[in-house]
C-alpha cells in the first residue's frame, strides 16, 4: 500500500492572506458613518451664523448715528427726535427683523433638538436656510434706504422671510420622511409643521397687502400675529394626510 495520505485525508493548504481585504461588517461601519455628519457640531454652527446674522441688522443704524459726525462735527447738530423721525423705518424694520429672526430661530432649535444624525440633503436644506437668514440684515438696511414702496424691496425683504419658513417647512418635511435620524414625537413634528406652513402663507398674504397697499407697506408683517390661530388646522391637515397615505 502506498504511505501518501489519501485525497480524502490531506490536511487543506491555508489561503493566502488578503492584507487588503476588509471585514464585511467594520466596512458597512465605515460606511455609515461617512453617510452622517455630527449632529452636534451642525447646530452649533447653525446657532453661531444666526447669531451673527441678528448682530448685523444693528450696523445700518450705527452707521446713521455715525454718519451724523462724519462731517468734523464734535456732536451731531440735529435733535435726537429728527433722528428717529428720519430713521423710523429703519427702526421698524430692524425690530420686525429681530423678532422674525428670533422666531425662526426658536421653531428651528425646537425642531433640531430631537436630531441625532444628519445627512448630506439635511445638511444643505439648512445651508439654503442659513443663506436667508444671513440674506435678512441686507434686506433689512434696503428697507430704510431705499423707497418703502418699491415693490422690488418688498420682495426681498418679505418675499425672503417666506422662502426662510418654506425652507423650514422643507426640512420638516425630510425628517418626517427618515424618522432614523431623529426622535422627534409625531405630535411635535406636526406642530412644527403647521407652524411652518402657516408662517409661509401668511407672509406671502403679508407680501401682497404691502404690494396692493403701500401705505401700509411692512406693518403687514403684524398679520403673523395669528400664527398661532392657523397652526393647529395646518397640522390637522398633515395629520390627516399621512392617516390616508397609511391607509
């Protein structure tokens, strides 16, 4: 008989080691984490860039103060009344324009705090976010500089607070849609909803009265008063919407 082990019997050659394979689980590890950013770090940066976007609308009326001894004068040499009748707007404009900031800050911190992951789309929803936020301060100074009437003012300064809630609205939106990135209750998401969709209609309504009614011009904004009064059946609406895609 012959002494070589059998077919059967022989020991198997080890495989050649691949040092540049990878585990199949430490690469879909990989995987998702690039797929993610910090949530973390995003809301700081957000919180930073509106920050200094309500810092900015007070530089045009530093600048109207300034501007009075621009001329070599030790004092200004008009009254402190001429002064606010002469920038009334302006000061309107700069208070509309920090509640309305301050506002969309509060509805978006009360939307993000409930994210714990954030994508690569989410990401730039609120960099489009940002920019009409930072876009506001410009728009604010147009409105006391220029004509209140002139109805391309009024679209960028109203039209611009619209397209901010829009957006919100947008992002709101793509969190309800990938509820793997947050743990925001349903409730809170429809409420955040309703509020959005109700700022976007009436500051495109607010848009239009100050176009058809210029003497009222940017008091129109008051009209987001009743927010809170058209928010509750917006997110009825979303509420029931989802109930009959679900159905």
């Amino acid at each position: 008989m012959s002494d070589e082990p059998s077919d059967d019997k022989r020991i198997p050659e080890p495989m050649p080691h691949d040092s540049t394979a990878v585990p199949a689980t430490a690469d879909a590890k990989a995987t998702t984490v690039e797929a993610f950013f910090s949530a973390d770090r995003a809301k700081a940066f957000i919180d930073a860039v509106v920050a200094i976007a309500m810092t900015l609308l007070i530089l045009p009326l530093l600048e109207a103060i300034t501007s009075l001894g621009s001329e070599g004068h030790a004092k200004p040499s008009i009254p402190a009344a001429l002064w606010f009748d002469g920038n009334y707007l302006l000061l309107v404009s700069f208070l509309i324009s920090f509640a309305v900031i301050a506002m969309f800050w509060i509805n978006h911190h009360r939307m993000f705090a409930g994210v714990r992951r954030v994508t690569t789309p989410l990401l730039w929803l609120n960099m489009a976010w940002l920019l009409t936020i930072v876009w506001l301060p410009v728009a604010t100074a147009m409105t006391g500089i220029l004509h209140s009437d002139d109805v391309l003012v009024l679209v960028a300064y109203i039209g611009t607070m619209a397209l901010t809630s829009l957006l919100a609205l947008v992002q709101e939106l793509y969190l309800r849609a990938h509820p793997e990135l947050h743990d925001i209750p349903e409730h809170a998401l429809l409420r955040g909803l309703g509020a959005s969709l109700a700022m976007t209609v009436l500051f495109l309504i607010s848009l239009g009265v100050a176009i058809v009614f210029p003497v009222i011009s940017y008091f129109a904004l008051f009209l987001l008063l009743f927010t809170g009064v058209l928010r509750g059946p917006f997110a009825r609406l979303f509420g029931a919407r989802r109930a009959r895609t679900a159905g």
